[in-house]
C-alpha cells in the first residue's frame, strides 16, 4: 500500500513542476524584472496548480519585508472613514500587501502613538493614517516613527505626505450649482469645528458667495448626524419666505435630516428649497426627492495613498513629498431640478 504524506507544497516542488530553480521561482514571487516572460507565466501556472502559498515569516527572514501595512483610523461608522477604510485594504491587497488595522475613539499624540508602536512591533513597513481632524493631523506632525507614513482626509495644509479629495472644491461645485440655477445666495449646514473636510467645504462654500458679491448668511453647524440635520432643519424652515431658497448640506445624512424637517414643515424640494449633499453615499439617489450630491471617488483615495507610501517605502519618492489632492465630481438629481 502507498503512503501519501499531506503536505503543503514548497517552493522546490514549484520548481520541480515547472522545470526551474529554486531561485526562479523566488524571483518570481519578488516580482523581479530579470526573468523571462515564459519563464514567470510557467511558474505562475505551477504555482497556481499547486496552490501554494509562500509562507510569510520565511519570506520576512530573507528578505527583511513583511508586505504587511498599517492603517490607524476613527470614526469608521461614518461613511466616509468607513469608505476610506475598505478602498485602503482592497488596494493594499491588490499590490499583494495585507494590512493591520488599529481603530481609536480618538486621533490625539498619545493614543496614535501607542497605536504606531504596537504597528511597529508587528512589523509593519509603513503605515497610513485617517486624520481627518485638525488635533489628529497636529498630533501625527509631533510624532516620530520608523516607518513612513501617509495621512488621508487631513483637508488642504497639510504638511506631512498626504491624499486627500479637494473638498474646497467639492463645496465650490455644490454652491455654484445653486448659483447658477437662479438662487440669490446659498445657506450653508457645515460638519464638526474641528473637521478640517467640514472647514475646507466650507471655505469653499464662501468663496464662490464671495466671488458672486454675496455675502455668506451665517452657517449652521452640525455633527454628521442625521438627527443633527433634522434640527437644522426645523431651523431652516423658518427662514423660508425671507431669503431661503437654496441650502448646501455638508454631508447627506444631514441632509436626510433636513429634508425631513422641511417636510414635515410643509416645505417643497426643490420647488421651495433647492439642496445639494456630499458624500454621495449609496441610498442618497433613493432620497425623497433624490438628492444632488458631491461624489467622493474613496477608489482612487485607497490607490493613490497605498502608491505614495511604497512609494515612501521604496525611497521613489521624498519624506516631504507633496499632497495629493483628487478632484470630487456634482451628480445632479431631483433635489435640485424641479420637474
């Protein structure tokens, strides 16, 4: 009777299979330039018959590099950390990195700090880090790390490696939208004091007033709720029929809010009151009525943060590389575009 021992397969059976040495299929597996295109697809295609998996402790050992990234964020039940978060981990894995994950309540120098050493104590080779409020963003500037680090969402002036969508612009598009449909001015609901995307939408939001000689009516504030909208906008349905006509909401779960508020205060959108969101978060389009919006493409935020840091990692790019700053997009829908 034969004996067949169940194992998992080697890098020496990779290369028995596919007619190799050993070293092949290691610079295969490193991505190394030096081999030949039918030489890498015969050893791909033996390694995916086998199945085999390199083992991750053996590769660190030999070649210092763990292929594993941190990532340090808060506030992951709202949208866009939570949208950030996953389009980070899918682009990590998409260049063959894994990525470990620390989630704090709250972004200050002492608990980043203890999140960054426990990151470095597991190896990570760089870390990125969601900053989107200003004491996250001063508290990452204090620290020193071994590793680089790229923060996202820290809005315009940052002054560490960062990618971040241009919110001045998103609340450009948003309040010049409005403008231009025929609305004499635009109210604002803007997000937390200490969001640098809620000041920088904001800003943008002024200027384009500004710009159009109008002078900004004083802002609402709110925290991203839409429970928080909600009582924004039984404040709003005051001012209608005494200049209201057009509000620009910073983000659309705070417009849910306050498109019910308007409702039940017997107030039409748009025929009443025009709004434009941000965020274009999935159930916006099935808003009643569905609700103009400033997309965020999270996609291209997790591409291009993950490409700066191997960039930072590799040495292919500078530790006081400059921002990068993606464009948002206005999607018009109904609550802006009377039938």
């Amino acid at each position: 009777m034969n004996h067949v021992q169940l194992r998992p397969p080697t890098m020496a059976d990779v290369a028995r299979l596919a007619g190799v040495s050993h070293q092949t299929v290691s610079r295969v597996l490193g991505d190394h330039p030096n081999v030949r295109d039918e030489t890498r697809a015969k050893v791909l295609r033996a390694i995916e018959e086998m199945g085999y998996r390199r083992n991750s402790s053996a590769r660190a050992l030999a070649t210092r590099r763990t292929r594993t990234l941190g990532v340090v964020a808060s506030n992951t039940t709202l949208y866009g950390p939570a949208s950030t978060l996953f389009a980070l981990e899918e682009a990590a894995r998409a260049k063959g990195y894994t990525v470990s994950t620390v989630s704090l309540r709250k972004l200050a120098v002492e608990t980043l700090s203890e999140a960054l050493d426990h990151l470095s104590e597991g190896g990570v080779e760089g870390v990125i880090a969601l900053a989107p409020q200003r004491s996250a963003v001063e508290a990452l500037a204090e620290l020193r790390h071994p590793f680089p680090v790229v923060a996202v969402g820290t809005g315009s002036g940052a002054e560490i490696p960062s990618v971040n969508v241009d919110q001045r612009l998103g609340g450009r598009l948003a309040t010049s939208h409005l403008l231009a449909a025929g609305h004499r001015t635009v109210w604002h609901l803007a997000g937390p004091e200490d969001w640098q995307e809620a000041a920088d939408r904001a800003a943008g939001w002024r200027a384009t007033l500004e710009a159009a000689g109008v002078e900004p009516p004083l802002p609402l504030r709110g925290d991203w709720s839409p429970l928080s909208g909600y009582r924004a906008g039984q404040e709003l349905a005051g001012w209608v029929g005494r200049g209201l006509t057009a509000v620009f909401v910073a983000n659309d779960q705070m417009a849910l809010g306050v498109l019910r508020a308007l409702r039940e205060a017997g107030v039409r959108t748009p025929q009443d009151v025009a709004m434009v969101g941000f965020d274009d978060i999935p159930e916006s389009e099935f808003f009643a009525p569905p609700l103009t919006t400033v997309r965020q493409d999270f996609a291209t935020v997790g591409k291009r943060s993950i490409a700066l840091l191997l960039d930072l990692i590799e040495g292919r790019a500078p530790s006081g590389a400059p921002g990068v700053a993606i464009e948002p997009q206005l999607v018009v829908r109904a609550s802006t575009a009377p039938d």
